[in-house]
C-alpha cells in the first residue's frame, strides 16, 4: 500500500528480536518458533540478536533464524550487565557470542551488538569499547515489555503498535523471544501494522555509516542453512 502523492509517508519498523535464555515462568516451550512461524506468513524481515549460550544450546532454531532471511546480531553470550565487565570481560564475552554464531549459524554477527538490558545507554566509554571489537550498540524506541509476567498480551499488542505507528522516522521495535504474550501477540502486531501501509526494514539500513555486509545481500549464505 503506497500513501498518495503529497500524503504522509508511511511508517517505517524494525522489529528486532533478541533470542535468549527465557527470563520469566511464561514462556512455553516452542515459542521461539512461533514467533519465527509468524514473521514466514507474514513475510517480514526482522533483526535478531542471539545470546551466544542460547545459540549453543539451541543450534537447530539458531540456523532456522538465518535460514529464514533474517538479519543477525550479537546479544552477549552471558547476558549479563555489560559495563560493569573489566575491559577483558567485556571483550571474552563479546567474543564468545560472535565465536558461537559463527560456528553455529555460519554467520558475522559485527557489526551489530544489543547490549542486555539497555546497559550502557549513552555512555560513550561503553560505545568505544564495542568499537574496538567491531561494533556499535543497536538500541531500541519501542518497547512492548513483553518481558514483564504480569503484562497481558492485549497490553504487549496495544503497546507495541501504538509506539510502532506514533513517531515520526523509523521506529526500532523490541521483542524477545520467548514470552507467551509475544508468541500470542506477534500475528496480530504484523497484521494491523501491514494495513497501516508500514514498511519493514532491517537495521543494517538506519545507520548507513555502519560497516559490515552491504545492505541487501538478502538471505543468508548456504552455510547458514538448516541442517534438517
Ligand atoms: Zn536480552
């Protein structure tokens, strides 16, 4: 859906999902390839980022994320507060996420990091550290706070579209991966979103000073293929 000439543009979305080891008691399992399941019918490209642990533990739906097209991060391996790591925590655990991605999905996750938690959010010694290990912090606008047990998934749904559709430029949308409200609410976000006429973007498009893989090389190469 193209808005008329002279009309508003339409909105722009980056969902991004960070696939982790489940934080809270509702999270069923088989959530993960729910919300995987949902992004295919709907035809929508997202970011994920991958905890380094949960990609070892996980190998299967790991390649199942890049065999589907999706662009990948590093979300840490221990998904832990990162700034308050000595510089050679910072760097093992940074790197132990990016070696297990590698391996695993046969994916550079650089130069796109997401720091556990949002720690780290405007500090810039934080920033240049990530820099030192080829990466830059990829925050977020919107967040459903899918995360919170007692949050319903009407509540997550009203959320995440109300702050999807109410900027202005592209809006970095945040989910995890493996809440029941979000498994529950996903189909229904991607629906009214489409009908709104939103465009959905990886973030490798927002910032075009980012390094790394041009924008555009679409789906992952065949070694990050799933395996069965
Ligand atoms: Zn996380």
């Amino acid at each position: 859906m193209r808005p008329a000439s002279g009309s508003a543009p339409p909105p722009r979305v980056a969902l991004t999902v960070d696939a982790e080891h489940p934080d809270g008691s509702r999270c069923r399992a088989g959530n993960d390839e729910r919300i995987l399941d949902a992004l295919g019918e709907a035809g929508v490209r997202a970011t994920f980022f991958l905890q380094g642990r949960w990609v070892t533990a996980h190998p299967q739906l790991a390649r199942a994320v890049a065999a589907q097209g999706h662009l990948i991060g590093n979300h840490s391996h221990h998904h832990v507060r990162m700034p308050l790591l000595s510089a050679a925590g910072l760097r093992a655990d940074v790197l132990a996420a990016q070696g297990a991605i590698q391996e695993v999905v046969g994916v550079d996750p650089r130069p796109l990091f997401r720091t556990p938690f949002g720690t780290g959010r405007d500090d810039p010694a934080f920033d240049r550290s990530l820099a030192r290990l080829g990466y830059r912090n990829v925050l977020w606008d919107v967040d459903g706070a899918d995360w919170e047990a007692d949050r319903g998934v009407g509540a997550v749904l009203e959320r995440l579209v109300a702050g999807c559709l109410g900027g202005s430029g592209v809006r970095i949308a945040l989910v995890h991966s493996w809440p029941d409200q979000t498994a529950a609410a996903l189909p229904m976000m991607l629906d009214r979103l489409r009908r709104a006429g939103t465009e959905f973007v990886t973030v490798d498009r927002l910032a075009p000073d980012l390094p790394g893989p041009a924008a555009g090389t679409g789906p992952a190469a065949p070694s990050a293929r799933c395996s069965s």
